[in-house]
C-alpha cells in the first residue's frame, strides 16, 4: 500500500467516520482531523488515532475540546486558514473532504493549493465551483480521486478504454424511498418516510437530496467536471439493487459496469490505496442470492431533482452554486418541519428563475455571495 498519512476532514460525519473504519483495517496512519462541533465524537477519535493536529471549525467547541484533550499531544486549530496550515504541518499523502455541503469547498481548494492528492466526497466542491477547481487541478497537476459509489465506479471503468472512445456515462441510481410513487403520493410524506433508504446508510442531508433526486442531479454535474464529458453525454438510470454503481459506455457500444455489495468503505479504500488495491474490507458479492439487476428509465415528471441541476448547469456560472444553497436551506427547513417534501422543488425552481447571475465572475467571494442570495430566497418564499 502507498499511503502512509491521511487527514480525514468532515471526520465525525457519515464518510468520515466510515474513512477512519477503512484506515483501521487497513492500518493507514491518520495524520489530521477535522469536525465541525461534535467534539465529543472528535475526542474519541483523537484519542484513538493519534492524530498530529485536528481542526474544529465552531470556535466556541475549539475552545472546550482544548479543555478536553489537553493531557493529549495533539496541536488544535481554528479559523478559515486552519485547513491550509494542518495540510503544511502534517504533509499527508491524501486528504479525505468528507466535509457535507458548501463549507467542504474551503478544504478542497487548500488541498488542491498545497498540490496533494484528494479523496473528493464532498461534490459541492465541483457543483458549485467546477471550473475553478478543475482550473486548479490542472495547473498544478493534482489528482482527484473520487470518493462515491458512482464516480469511483466510472473512474474504474474508464480504465477499460481510452477517453476519445467514450459514448456516454452511466449514473445509477436507486431511486430512494419513493421509487415507483405518484406525485400525489408525495404530498404528505413524512420525515421519517424520507430518511428511510432502502439501500444506503448515509447522512441525514444526502438521504433527502436522494429522495428528491437532486443529488442525483448534482453527480451528474460531477461526473461532468470530473471526467471532461458534455452532460448530454450523461445518463441516469434507476437500479433499485445499488450493485451496479455505474457504467460507461464506449463507441464500440460496448458497456463496462462496476459492482459490489452497496458498502462505502470499499470505495474508501480504493481510494486510500489506489492505484493497489487493498484485501476485502467489504462482503463478497454474491449474484446467485440477488439473482436479478433491474433498471429502470427515470421518471422526471414526477421526480424534478436531476432536471433543476440541468438547468442550473445550462444558465452556468454561479447558478449551480445557487441551487446548492437553495437547496441546502431547503433540507434543513424541511427536516425541522418547515417545509413540504413535495415543495422543495418548485422552490427550487422559482430560485433559478428569480435570481440573476448573469456576467458574474466565478470567485470564492461571489461564489459565498450567490449561496447567501439563494438561501434568503427560500426563507422568504416558503
């Protein structure tokens, strides 16, 4: 294996706390830490891995975990800068961002900054500031591995065929809780409806972005970015199993696809030990128990997730940024009981029409604007 050091930033979410499952059993040594205020979580893991440095973005928790830990050898950071400096100070061999929504960018940029490899979670960074990442990336010849079950797959299968023999990419999805349901049957969901997954265990955040199929959506803009293919070129497809992860298509219309159990601590590990690959950390697929893989054509009348992110990347600039905002604002309204889950894309939309971004320079500065722009519309429209 050819990672010695890793920081793992968003380390008490879901992607965090399943990196530092697949460091232990790969026995990868984890340099740096970052969470946002769930200190208790992040002392244990201190307390564990032995982290060098660790970050805490909410200065009041910063100031109680140094309470907390000071009998412990670890230096404590805080403030917009702490990423970059626990980056210079611990010198990693990858930086995992599985840091959740916009706040993730910050971690992105300093990684692709400071030229080392990052594990790429947190697809915010690519929907909302895509060409400036990729502008970075290229300029100082970073690699980006990604860490989700469908761009992981995808980066896998393009290495059955050259770029230029490229017809289409493949997304799959599961089609969340509500696969298969009427526009009608959305009107009440509730909740705990909505968060009930048949297939993954994740956040909060991203389980409602998969009901309402935005996240969908925002990987098709992804894969874009990542992979320098049109989105015309990006298909979805609904596979209720979650075993094929995703697939491409070459010229010759043949298709190579990705399988396994729907785990995501294989693709971790993929990514911590890439370009090896490391002993099984997830159960062995076994089709003959499946025994059959369906798919199915998206039904976007009723299910408008993936259409707004196409939209969104059709007016381009900073409207994808907007979009994540709004929809941001829109997951935790509708999770403290604000908001409607059959709502929260026609607010969407009425936000891509009503904003204006047009001509508007893509920088970190307007980009923090268009977010605050967006989320004060959904409050004032819901």
């Amino acid at each position: 294996m050819n990672v010695k050091k890793i920081i793992v930033a968003g380390s008490t979410g879901s992607i965090g706390q399943q990196t530092l499952a697949a460091a232990r059993s790969l026995g990868v040594r984890v340099c740096g830490l970052l969470a946002n205020a769930n200190i208790k979580l992040l002392e244990d893991q201190i307390r564990e891995f032995s982290p060098g440095c660790a970050v805490v973005a909410d200065e009041e928790k910063y100031k109680e975990l140094k309470l907390r830990v000071k009998d412990l050898n670890v230096r404590l950071l805080c403030g917009p800068g702490a990423i970059g400096e626990m980056i210079a100070e611990e010198d990693p061999a990858i930086v995992v961002n599985g840091i959740a929504g916009i706040a993730g960018l910050r971690c992105t940029l300093a990684t692709v900054r400071a030229k080392k490899r990052l594990a790429l979670a947190n697809k915010e960074s690519l929907v909302v500031a895509g060409e400036l990442v990729t502008r970075l990336v290229e300029e100082l010849s970073v690699q980006i591995l990604p860490v989700d079950s469908e761009h992981s797959a995808i980066f896998q299968c393009l290495m059955a065929g050259h770029k230029s023999e490229v017809k289409s990419l493949i997304l799959t999805a599961s089609g969340g809780p509500f696969f298969g349901k009427s526009g009608e049957f959305l009107k009440d969901v509730s909740v705990s409806q909505v968060l009930r997954h048949p297939s993954w265990k994740m956040g909060q955040k991203i389980t409602v972005d998969s009901a309402t199929l935005i996240n969908k959506g925002f990987e098709v803009l992804e894969a874009g970015w990542l992979f320098g293919v049109d989105l015309e070129r990006i298909k979805v497809l609904i596979h209720p199993q979650s075993i094929v992860h995703s697939m491409v298509e070459f010229v010759d219309n043949s298709v190579v696809a990705q399988m396994s159990v729907p785990d995501m601590t294989g693709v971790i590990a993929y990514a911590l030990t890439f370009p090896k690959r490391a002993q099984s950390v997830i159960a062995e697929l076994d089709l003959a128990k499946i025994k059959s893989l369906d798919f199915f054509e998206v039904d976007n009348d009723t299910f408008h997730g993936i259409s707004l992110a196409r939209r969104a990347a059709a007016l381009g600039g900073l409207y994808p940024c907007a979009l994540n905002g709004a929809n941001e604002q829109l997951v935790e309204m509708f999770l403290s009981g604000k908001v409607k889950f059959a709502a929260m894309t026609e607010v969407l939309s009425d936000c891509l029409e009503s904003l204006n971004f047009k001509n508007i320079e893509m920088n970190e500065e307007n980009l923090m604007l268009a977010d605050d722009l967006a989320r004060k519309y959904v409050v004032s429209h819901v």
